[in-house]
C-alpha cells in the first residue's frame, strides 16, 4: 500500500463524522486533529526524553489522545476511568513537591521543559476542540481529559525538575 492517494493534493480530504465529511485542509476540525497529532508527537519525545524512568502514563496518554482524534465520530473510545487515572497522577505528583507560591517559568531540564511544550500544545488542543463544540457534538469528557492533561504536563514538568534536581525558574 502506498503512504500517498493524491487525494488529498487539491487541499482538501476526507473525514468521518457521523458521516463521512469532504473538507478544506483549513477547516477547524483539521486543525483540531493537526494539533492533537502535534501534542501526541511532543508526547512521544518526552516519553523519550524520560528513557527508563517514563512514567507508563505517557503511553496511556498518546492512545487517549489518538481516542480524542475521533471526538466528533461516534468512535471514541476515551473513558471516565482514563481521566480518573490522570487525576490521580497529578495528585501522587503533587504530593511531593513544594507548595508553589509564585510564578514558574517553563524550563529547567529539557525533559522538564518538554513538558511544558506539551501543556502549552495541550492548551491549543483545548481552544480547538472547544471550537468544535459549535460545529459538532463533542463529548465532555473529551473537554475534561484535554483540560486536565495540560494540568498533567504542568505538575509533570515541576516533578521532573525536582527529580534532577533542577531549579524552578520563579518570577
């Protein structure tokens, strides 16, 4: 099988919603899946970035992803126990690290700092899929896992400096 059909060359293409759907490569929903495949890609290095010491998480949170990619079909497959498990993650995270009483900059390590790429992408997720909710029915667990997840990266981020014992950058 060939990775190219050309048909996609006159900047439009096929999608499935309820129905199959012809739309322009500038269409919202296209961006929503460009960005969620973005943020699944910033997801898949710093699972590489953490080598041996990646959270399992992370795996679990590509496929959510990908399941958050059929948000406006009726194929997703995301669950109410997929985003109790990252709740859960951010809370046993939190647990250990400081009380946070400014501002943190992004950064320190570049695992850390590849976290923070990913709640800021997660971020743009979020908008997109928010705007699609004015097009299509977008389950609000869908909403509620993208949201929480930016959250994830966030208390990641702070754990993986800790961890190395890398500096917060506080204003």
């Amino acid at each position: 099988m060939k990775i190219y059909t050309k048909g996609g060359d006159k900047g439009e293409t096929q999608i499935y919603a309820d129905k199959p759907l012809r739309l322009k490569k500038s269409a919202d929903e296209l961006e929503c899946y460009g960005t969620l495949d973005e943020l699944n890609a910033h997801t898949g290095m710093l699972s590489a970035l953490l080598a041996e010491h990646s959270p399992g998480l992370l795996n679990e949170i590509q496929t959510a992803l990908f399941q958050i990619g059929f948000a406006i079909s009726a194929t997703s497959q995301l669950s109410d126990q997929d985003l109790a498990k990252l709740e859960l993650a951010i809370d046993n995270m939190q647990a250990s690290l400081p009380a946070q009483s400014s501002f943190i900059l992004p950064g320190g390590s570049v695992a850390a700092s590849q976290a923070h790429i990913c709640r800021t992408v997660a971020r743009r997720a979020e908008r997109c899929l928010v705007r699609l909710t004015e097009q299509h029915q977008v389950a609000d667990l869908n909403l509620s896992y993208i949201n929480r997840l930016s959250d994830y990266f966030y208390v990641l981020a702070r754990k993986i400096n800790l961890d190395c014992g890398t500096a917060e950058l506080r204003l």
